[in-house]
C-alpha cells in the first residue's frame, strides 16, 4: 500500500510549535476526548463536514442533495451533519453556493505531505525552524509520522512531535530518534479526574513522561490549565512534583485556558462544555509557574 495520512490540516508560518518559522502537519484521530479540546475536528479518524451557520442561508439545498440523509436542520446548531451516517461524497459542498460546508480531513500520500513542506525550506533554514507533527494525536498513524519524520531529518529539517502520550512505550521508541523536540502533554495527576474530563486514565501517561523524560534530550511538557479541573494549587504542585522528583524533564510550559475552539464545535453540531467558562490569561497562572521553579524547574 502507498503510504499516506489521514491529515485536517497542514498550517505554513507557524510560530508556537517549536523554534524558528515551522510548517505544522495536524493528524486527524484522537484517543482522548478533553472536554475543552480546541480542535474537535480532529477527534475522528476520517473526514467530516464543518458547517457555518453564519454563512448559511438556509436553503435547504444540501439537505436535498444528501444522498444518504445524513443532514439535518437541527433548531441548536443549523443544518449540521450526521458523522456517522455521511459517506462524505461532497455533494452537500458542492451545491452549497455560500460555501458554508467544507469538508475537514483528507487521505494524503506521504510524498504529497512532503511536497507541501518542501514549500518553505528556505523560511525553515534561514529562521531555524522545521516540521512539528502535531493533531489530534499524531502517534496513532505512528508508521505515517515515522516515515515522514525521516523524510524530513534526510532534508535537513529539525523535527518536533507533540502528543498526549497515551500509547504503549513501544511507539515512542520507534519515533523519538527521528525527534528533535518533543512536546508531551500533561493534564491531570489523579487518574479518575483525569479520565473524567479525558475519557482516559493517568497511569499510562506518567509512565511514558517519565521514560521520555530519560531518552529524549530536549522536551517540554506542556500543561494546559484549565478552569475548574486543574487549576488549583494543590494539583499543580503534585503534578510539578512528579516531574521534578520522578523524572528527569526540567522544561514545563503552562498553557492558560481559551476558548478558541467554540466555533468549530457548533460548525461539528457537538455541544461545547467549556461555553460558558471565563478565559485565562498568562498571569493568571504565574502563582502555578512559581511552584515549579521553586521546585527547580523551568517553567514558562
Ligand atoms: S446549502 Fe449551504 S446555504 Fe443552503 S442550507 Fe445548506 S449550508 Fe445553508
Ligand atoms: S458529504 Fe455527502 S453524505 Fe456527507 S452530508 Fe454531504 S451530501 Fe451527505
């Protein structure tokens, strides 16, 4: 079989995921379900159409068009799409003459990826800068990342991974010698919060933080802070207490809560838990950045 990626995107000029000016590759297909998740496009595994109601008319020609009667005009959300039942032929897209559908996520060949990042080798050379592999979770097309990452060291292209980290030990093994920064996440440190709000235990991802931390040179683990889940001083410090007396990773990046995603859920017709709660900002979570320099790591 041709290798290829199912993929949702892939962002040129990205500034956030790594030194320097980055092409970011985001894989389609996620094993966790964090309730404030800013891309849940990129939950399932295969492509599915955004609507946007701001652009819709509602004419009601890509209900007539759906060969498979997976469209309907919900009184919430508009004219959304039924994932489970669309065999996303684009025939809803096509007659929709205020291109208020689109479809997200398609198969890509590898070498077709390539190409893309090709594009701006010159931006990544001149500003030390390369290909993040970000999603979703990317690791669950772990062949796919492999292959592309070394496609990438044999062009000279610094590589970074991001991930959630629940796999088995095995799949970071295959990749991480083909990574030059890894970006681990880490969200929770009491395993039945965390599969509440994530759908997955802790455990596992302890463990693989841990082993990461004492093969891969340079990696950040990054917390997202979050209202109402993780955004007390108790839990902060036992999480930065695990990283600074369990493992050997020093670099700690705290990401404050945002609501960025809203308009992506309404566009999927998924109901948003996070709606109504207050965005942060970086001072807010400096209280929780002083715990972990006190505990001797670099937080930012
Ligand atoms: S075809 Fe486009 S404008 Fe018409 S109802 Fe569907 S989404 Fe709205
Ligand atoms: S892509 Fe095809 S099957 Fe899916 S909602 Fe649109 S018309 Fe229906």
């Amino acid at each position: 079989m041709t290798p290829s990626a199912m993929i949702f995107d892939i962002e040129r000029y990205a500034t956030d995921d790594g030194p320097g000016i980055r092409s970011v590759v985001f894989f389609k297909g996620c094993n966790l379900r964090c309730s404030w998740c800013q891309n849940p496009e990129s939950h399932l595994s295969y492509p599915q159409i955004m609507y946007n109601r701001k652009q819709c008319t509602s004419c009601g020609r890509c209900m007539a068009a759906c060969p498979v009667d997976a469209i309907h005009n919900d009184e919430l959300f508009g004219f959304i799409t039924d994932p489970d039942k669309c065999i996303q032929c684009g025939a809803c897209v096509d007659v929709c003459y205020t291109n208020a559908r689109k479809i997200v996520g398609r198969r890509m060949l590898l070498d077709e990826i390539m190409e893309e990042l090709k594009k701006d080798t010159d931006y990544y050379k001149d500003s030390g800068g390369g290909v993040t592999f970000s999603g979703g979770e990317p690791l669950l097309q772990a062949d796919a990342v492999s292959e592309l990452a070394q496609k990438c060291k044999n062009e000279g292209f610094h590589t970074a991974l991001e991930t959630a980290g629940y796999l088995p030990w095995q799949t970071f093994e295959l990749i991480l010698p083909l990574i030059d920064l890894l970006y681990f996440d880490l969200k929770h440190i009491d395993s039945d919060i965390h599969r509440s709000f994530t759908g997955v235990p802790i455990e596992l991802i302890l463990d693989n933080i841990r082993l990461a931390g004492e093969l891969q040179e340079n990696m950040v683990v990054r917390i997202p802070v979050i209202p109402g889940f993780n955004d007390s001083l108790d839990i902060q410090r036992r999480m930065m207490k695990y990283l600074s007396e369990e493992t050997a990773v020093t670099q700690v990046e705290l990401l404050p809560f945002h609501r960025f995603g809203s308009g992506k859920y309404d566009g999927l017709g998924i109901p948003y838990a996070m709606k109504d709660v207050e965005n942060l900002s970086k001072s807010d979570c400096e209280q929780f950045a002083e715990i972990g320099r006190q505990l001797g790591l670099n937080v930012k």
